[in-house]
C-alpha cells in the first residue's frame, strides 16, 4: 500500500506546506490528500466534498491552480482534495486517522518572533493538530531551502518518548545523507539511565550515519531552536499524557512557533510503536529531494 500523506492547504504557509508535502509523496510514491477548510459562506460549502476542478476554478482560482500542479507532478490518481466547512483542525485530524503522515503549515509570525500568537488561526491549527494527532506530524515555515542541506536535531529530553523520535531521524538522516544531532536533557527512564543510553541499537543499525550527542539543560527549548537553525529537520515528541496547559505544551507552542526548520512531531509513549512504524517505512523508502517552489496558497486548511 502506498504512505497516505496529508496535507492542509490555506493561509499565508499553506502552500509551502504542499510543497514540502509533494517532495515527500514524489520521494516515496505516496498518496496525498489535500484538505481545505472552507468558510461556511463559501461557494465550495454546499459543492460537496470532492468538486470538480472546474468548479474550484470559479469559486477559488488560487486552490484550483494549486490541485492542478500537484497533479500535474504526482498524477491524477495519486491527489485527491477533500473540502468541508469546519475549521481546518477538525478536519485534518479526521484524515489523520487514515495518514502515515500530516503536514500543516507553521504560524505566520516571523521565525523566532516570541510574540505570544497564541489567538493566531494558523499557530492553533498546527498546534492542535501536532497535538491531537495519531500519526507523526510535520509543521513546516517557509525556509527558501536553506535548511535542507543541514542536519537533522532531535530534542531527546524525555526517555519514554524517545523511541519514535529516534526512529524518525535516524531514518530521514541515512535517506537524506546526512548528520544527527541527538539533544539530551537531564531526564532518566526507569532503570534510571539517561536518553543517551537508548542510542546504542540505533547507532548499530544506522553506522553509516554520523551522530553528535549534546546535553541540552534543564530546559532544553532554547537549545533546540538554536540547533534548529540551518536544520533540516527538527524531532520532537508530543505526549498525551500531559494537558496542553503544563509545561510540555507550552515548550511545544514555543518550537512550533519559533524553529525556522520544518518539525516533525512523533507519537506520544501509546503511539510509540505505531508512529515509529508508519513514518519509518514512509521515509525508508523516500529518495533525497530538494524543496521545489511552493504553488500558490489559498485560505483555509493549514498555514
């Protein structure tokens, strides 16, 4: 079965986001299904889920020349759009329950802007999403490619969760050929040993790819974001076992709002083996690809 592959299109990153979605699909001869929350007063509300082409071109020009440059790279049968009126999170965690993998665009703020955006439409649907999500999510800002030719960090503060993370990075480091950089906090698991010591299986079956470990702190955000400039991936992990209003929802807000590279957010300690599985065989067989152009965005799912 081909990586199911979703994506949220609309807002000011929503097109970038459908970029970097269309270079994963490409990669790995996925299945990409576009998402679009239209507003209830929208031509496209009452034209039922899945509207003709034609129609998307008089309702919403920008979204119509969008599905057609990705089809016109992946193949008709390989894109479909989905389009409903509700709120862009709802509906991309309802096709989340079908994804190996979603991708959302990031706020609008400005990379490293600690502005308090948490009112911002965009900063919510991705933070909902990498929250609420049973698959891995990616919430990707523009870059202009810079960040492709780095390093993939993983922020490793938290020994339950860090077997999805490691999963993730050490497959998208040995595809994109490139360095690891594992961020440990000063956490232990319950034999007492610290997040650097589940590396060792993971070293032994990914020689070829080079790995730093570096102690992030007690508080291992501001660490993470500044590893994550000129990234090409940032690794993090949401855990469902925390509400949102302690401090690991929080430091999530913070990386979603402020990495400048794309992050990827794995499963929490009960998705552990499930988002390991799903994003390992999606990026196992993807090939390098650099970021293309982003198509024109449209409001609504995403950014």
């Amino acid at each position: 079965m081909r990586p199911q592959i979703v994506v949220g299109l609309g807002g000011s990153t929503g097109g970038h986001a459908l970029a970097w979605a269309l270079d994963q699909a490409a990669g790995c001869a996925g299945q990409l299904l576009i998402c679009h929350g239209c507003r209830p007063d929208s031509a496209l509300a009452t034209a039922g889920p899945h509207p003709p082409l034609a129609l998307l071109e008089l309702a919403d020009p920008a979204l119509a020349r969008a599905i057609a440059a990705a089809r016109r790279r992946l193949g008709g049968d390989r894109v479909q759009l989905l389009i409903r009126p509700e709120h862009p999170a709802g509906l991309l965690l309802d096709a989340a329950r079908r994804a190996d993998l979603v991708v959302v665009g990031a706020a609008t703020g400005r990379p490293g802007d600690d502005r308090d955006q948490r009112h911002d439409r965009s900063t919510g649907t991705a933070y909902i999403v990498a929250r609420q999500a049973g698959c891995p999510v990616a919430v990707v800002r523009p870059t202009g490619g810079a960040g492709q030719l780095g390093q993939v960090v993983v922020g490793a503060d938290d020994p339950g969760l860090i077997d999805a993370q490691l999963a993730a990075a050490f497959d998208w480091a040995d595809q994109h050929r490139c360095g690891l950089t594992v961020l440990t906090g000063g956490a232990t698991d319950h034999d007492g040993r610290p997040p650097a010591a589940r590396l060792g299986p993971w070293r032994r079956a990914y020689p070829q790819v080079p790995v730093q470990v570096r102690p992030a702190g007690a508080d291992p955000v501001p660490e993470m974001l500044r590893c994550a400039r000129g990234a090409r991936l940032l690794v993090v992990a949401r855990d469902p076992r925390r509400p949102a209003g302690r401090r690991t929802g929080r430091a999530l807000r913070t990386l979603l709002t402020q990495a400048t590279a794309p992050v990827l957010v794995t499963g929490g300690a009960a998705q552990s083996a499930t988002a390991s599985e799903s994003i390992r065989s999606m990026v196992r067989s993807c090939s390098p690809s650099s970021v293309t152009a982003a198509p024109a965005s449209a409001s609504g799912a995403g950014g």
